[in-house]
C-alpha cells in the first residue's frame, strides 16, 4: 500500500437539501472536511445526517450550494475512484442473492473492462480487504447471514478494495457490539494514518473523543464545526439535541449499545 | 419393434402431437421465450419491477395496431410504445409528487385503453383474442423471426452487462459512487424489459406475459442464495413449463398462454411450500425449534 498518498479535502458549500414531498432536510450547511482527518457527524434521528451525506456523494441532487472534493465536482472525483461510501444498514437488501465476495468486488468494478472480469490485482486487493476487517472466513457467505458487526466488515472491506481516498461512513456503529466497535475505530485510524479522508456519522457520543480529530454537529443545518475539543462541549450538545440534558442522552445511547446485536 | 411401440396406446397418444410441424415449431418458440423471460425475470424480480414489467405489457397495444396500420413489424411498434410509457412514468414521477404505483397505474392503464380505442377504430385484421391472450400454435414465420430477433437482442445486452445490472439492481448507490453511469443502467434495463415482452406477446398474450417476468425469478429465488443458481433455476422451471404447457394445450384444445403459467404457478407453490431454507415447511420447523429448545432449558431448571 502506498504511504504517501495525497489528501483529500471536501468543502461544503451553503448547501440546502428539500425532498419532493417539499421536506427541507438540509438547510444553508457550510462545512470544511479537513483533508487526512477524521472527522465525526453528530446529530439526532432525522437532522439530516444520511442526507448530507447522500449529497457528498452525489445521490442527491442539493436544491441549492455546491459541493467540492479537492476542488473537483463530484461526478469527477468518483470517476477517479477517490470516494467510497458505507451505507447505513437499512439501506442495504440483505436478502440479495450475492457472497460477501462478490459484494467486495463490486468495490473494483471502476478499475475494470466494461465486461468486469476481475484481473488478478482486483482478487488480490478483495483477498487484502477481506483479510483486513477480519472476514476472510465469511467470504462466501450470503450477505444476510452475517451478523451486525460482519455486515459492516463486509462494507467496509468494499470500500477499502475500492481504494478510495475519501470514506464516508454511514452509522457504522449502529447494530454493532463493542468489541466490533473497537475494531472498526483500530481501522479508521490506520486509514487516516495513511492519509484517507474520513467523514463518519455516529451515535455513540462516548467514542467520539477517542478516535474523532474533528467534530460536526448537525441539525437541519451545522451548528458547529471544528477540533472535537472545541466542539464537543455541553452546550453544543444541548443545542444540536434541543434542550435534552446532555447526561440523559448518554445515558438514552449507553442504553441502545447495550441492546446492539450479539455477535 | 417400432410396431410395438406403436400399439400401446399411451406411448401413441404421447407421440402423436410431435409429427405436426406447427406444434413442434410452437414448443420451439415458446421454449425460446421461455428462456429469454426466465433470465430477465431474475433481474426484475430482484429489482422489485414487477408492477413496472405489468405497465410495459399493457402499454405495447397501440404499438402493435399502429405498427399494423403502418405496415412495419408489429415489434418495432410494440417496443417504441412499451418503452415510452417507461419514460412517461420516470418523467411523471419526477415531477410530481406522486408515488411511483399511482404513475405506473395511471399510465399503463392510459395506453391500455387508447389502444383499446385503436384497434376498434383503425380496420386491421388484429384479432383482439389473439393480443390479449397469445397465439404460439398459430404463429407466422414472419412473427417467429421478429421474436427471435427481440429475444437475440435481450440476452446478448444482459450477457455483456449482467455483472452492471445485478450491481444496478443491489445497490445503485455504489454504482454511482464508483462513477458509472446509473441513469444509463437504468434505461438499459427498461429497454430489455420491453424487449423481452415483445418476444414474449405471441406466446403468453399481454395478459399473462407479466407472470412469465415474475414467476420464474420468484420461484428461483425462493430455492437459492446464490445469482447464478437462481438464473439457472429459473431458465429451467421457465423453459419446462413452456414445452410443457404448450405441448399440454395442444393435447387438451385449452389456451397455450393459460397451460405454460398453470405450470409455472404450480412449480412455484411447490418450491414455497417445500423450498429446503426459506420455504413455509423449512421456516415453520425452524419456528418450532425455538419453543422446544426453551422447554428443555425450563425442565432442566425444574430439575
Ligand atoms: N427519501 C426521502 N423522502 C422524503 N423525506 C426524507 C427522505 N429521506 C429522509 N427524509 C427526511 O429528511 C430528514 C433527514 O433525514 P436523514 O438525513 O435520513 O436523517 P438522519 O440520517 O440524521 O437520521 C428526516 O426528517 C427524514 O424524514
Ligand atoms: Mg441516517
């Protein structure tokens, strides 16, 4: 793997999202994603986090503002293969009639003829990736009987044979066992070590400060961008979350963990 | 030896039907179809565009009588209205706030009948029967080349995109962040949609073209977790039923279209029933275990 790749930086521009029921999810968010950093999204059930996420990645078409990656559009930035995306789990049809292989090798379609016939780099880059989150041995599962945790392993590992040099990642903590968590974040952190950029939604506010280097938080709109130090304070909180005590919320998502699926 | 065979009855009345040309030649054609919907209905079904392969078989019948009054092959006609009322419900869904269903509804049900309206109006020879319901056993050869064409056209699209459309039909998103052109995917797939029913119109009729989309795909996907099962299951649940059912309706005079969906019903029913993992059986026992694993932890505690 290279060490010195160049980094990646996402500017958001004044950017407002409205459905066609003429709901207005996102509304004037400007934000800067700091190029090899982590950086967290936090916000509650319905503030808009899939959505500016879909509107980086260019599944949503914004109603209004602009979005840059390293200053190229986005059509332009995943026709180079610089943006990977893990979903949110609910997104995903897991009854579909595909292996965790064939999932992670949809990761290397970009790189190939328009037949996709795999070469021998993409199956070595599937094999590396597989073997990196740890799912070697659930390769030729049906995506549907993995549990939580493998499920975005599986995902993951797509995005990393994928190459890409930015990486959002959609509630990959929701579902997921501690354990899982921890491995994940180990992961997260040698990725930006090696330069990715990486934009992560979550809900366990306890992790955030251990792995976080930068903090957004989001309701309709980013109410405060910055260093997770400077951001993740209490009265922060308690505005993106409106009005809750920020100690009761901890306690409300400390809860939700421990109902996450075993593994 | 020949003469044997000849005098048991059974054997006879088995074989008779195969010295009719035109009975070959049907079984032939609809096995041919019977191919063709089989691998598309994998994609379809996986796709949830069940309501959508409905709508396009509908939407084909002012095609089919305006191509007649035209004088140009009924297929033409038929795809170019079929696949404009695809993009008539794209175009209306994203204009409006309507759900999709009510598009689909409105639309199909719209060409249906101005279709309807055409063929009583326009003074062709188009047996209304015939459209509706299929005609394989009285097919014309001129009518048995454009099937083959349309079908040819089919596979060989889904053959050299199949990998990109199973992609399309997962997870379009992904498809998008890896910079492929879903908007092309996307009218791809229309296309063979209504490829596929205008191969299929002579043998199942509109009518009942929809199951031949369906029902295969459905039935595979019930028995298997794997694509490339799933499509073998299909083709050969699919291409049985078409032999079988167009054989069957020449032996008992009932509609060909009619005969090749009973059997297709049937063989789907059976894998619901008795499918060795997602069947009703195999998921009843599988609820069953629960409560008696639960009753031998209770004894054990009561121990
Ligand atoms: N496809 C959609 N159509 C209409 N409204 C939507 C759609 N997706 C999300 N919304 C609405 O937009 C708001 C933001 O949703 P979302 O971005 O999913 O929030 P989050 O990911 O933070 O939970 C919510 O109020 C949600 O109901
Ligand atoms: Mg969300």
């Amino acid at each position: 793997m290279p060490t010195a790749i160049q980094t990646l930086d996402i500017s958001v521009n004044n950017l407002s999202v409205t459905y066609s029921n003429a709901k207005l999810a996102l509304y004037n968010a400007n934000c800067t994603i700091e190029p090899g950093s982590i950086t967290a999204l936090v916000g509650p059930n319905g503030s808009g986090k899939s959505t500016l996420f879909k509107s980086i990645m260019g599944f949503l078409k914004p109603s209004q503002g602009q979005i840059r990656i390293a200053g190229l559009p986005v059509q332009k930035a995943q026709k180079k293969q610089l943006m990977a995306y893990v979903p949110q789990s609910d997104e995903v049809d897991w009854n579909f009639p595909v292996s965790v292989f064939d999932v992670v090798m949809m990761g290397r379609y970009g790189y190939m003829n328009l037949l996709r016939i795999p070469g021998s780099k993409d199956r070595r880059l599937v094999m590396e990736s597989l073997e990196r989150v740890g799912m070697i041995d659930f390769r030729t599962h049906q995506i549907g009987e993995l549990s939580g945790g493998q499920k975005k392993r599986a995902f993951l590992a797509r995005a990393l044979a994928q190459e890409g040099k930015v990486i959002l990642l959609d509630e990959p903590f929701t579902g997921v066992d501690v354990k899982t968590e921890k491995r994940i974040i180990d992961l997260l952190i040698q990725l930006r070590d090696e330069g990715h950029t990486i934009l992560v939604s979550t809900h366990d506010l306890a992790s955030i400060s251990t792995f976080c280097d930068r903090t957004i938080l989001l309701n309709q709109t980013i109410l405060a961008a910055g260093k997770t130090e400077e951001t993740f304070t209490e009265e922060n909180l308690a505005m993106t979350f409106g009005g809750l005590p920020v100690n009761s919320l901890r306690q409300m998502f400390h809860n939700s963990e421990v109902e996450a699926r075993y593994e | 030896m020949s003469n044997l065979i000849a005098k048991i009855p059974l054997v006879d009345w088995l074989i008779e039907p195969f010295q009719y040309g035109f009975l070959v030649q049907a079984i032939w054609v609809s096995a041919f179809v019977g191919l063709v919907c089989a691998v598309l209905s994998c994609y379809i079904t996986l796709k949830g565009w069940s309501l959508m392969g409905d709508a396009v078989s509908h939407a084909v019948v002012p095609g089919v009588v305006v191509a007649y009054a035209l004088n140009i092959p009924f297929a033409i006609g038929a795809f170019v209205f079929g696949f404009g009322a695809t993009v008539a419900i794209g175009y209306i869904k994203s204009k409006t706030r309507l759900k999709e269903d009510a598009v689909i509804g409105v639309v199909f049900t719209g060409f249906f009948a101005f279709g309807l309206v055409l063929i009583t109006k326009i003074p062709s020879n188009i047996d209304l029967f015939h459209i509706l319901f299929g005609n394989v056993l009285g097919i014309s050869q001129q009518d048995i080349i454009q099937t083959l064409i349309a079908g040819t056209i089919t596979l060989l699209v889904i053959l050299i995109r199949r990998k990109d459309l199973l992609l399309f039909c997962f997870d379009p998103n992904h498809a998008k962040a890896i910079g492929l052109n879903t908007q092309f995917m996307y009218y791809t797939l229309l296309s063979v949609l209504a490829l596929t029913i205008v191969t299929a119109l002579q043998t199942a009729g509109i009518i009942l073209v929809i199951a031949m989309l369906v029902t295969p795909g459905s039935t595979a996907y019930l028995l298997t977790d794997r694509f490339d099962h799933m499509l073998g299951i299909s083709i050969a649940t699919s291409v049985f039923s078409c032999v079988g059912g167009t054989y069957l309706s020449y032996h008992f005079d009932v509609s060909t279209g009619g005969a090749i969906v009973v059997l297709l019903t049937v063989l789907f029913m059976v894998a619901m029933v008795f499918a060795p993992k997602y069947g009703i059986l195999a998921q009843n026992s599988h609820q069953q275990l629960v409560p008696v694993e639960n009753q031998a932890e209770a004894n054990k505690i009561v121990d």
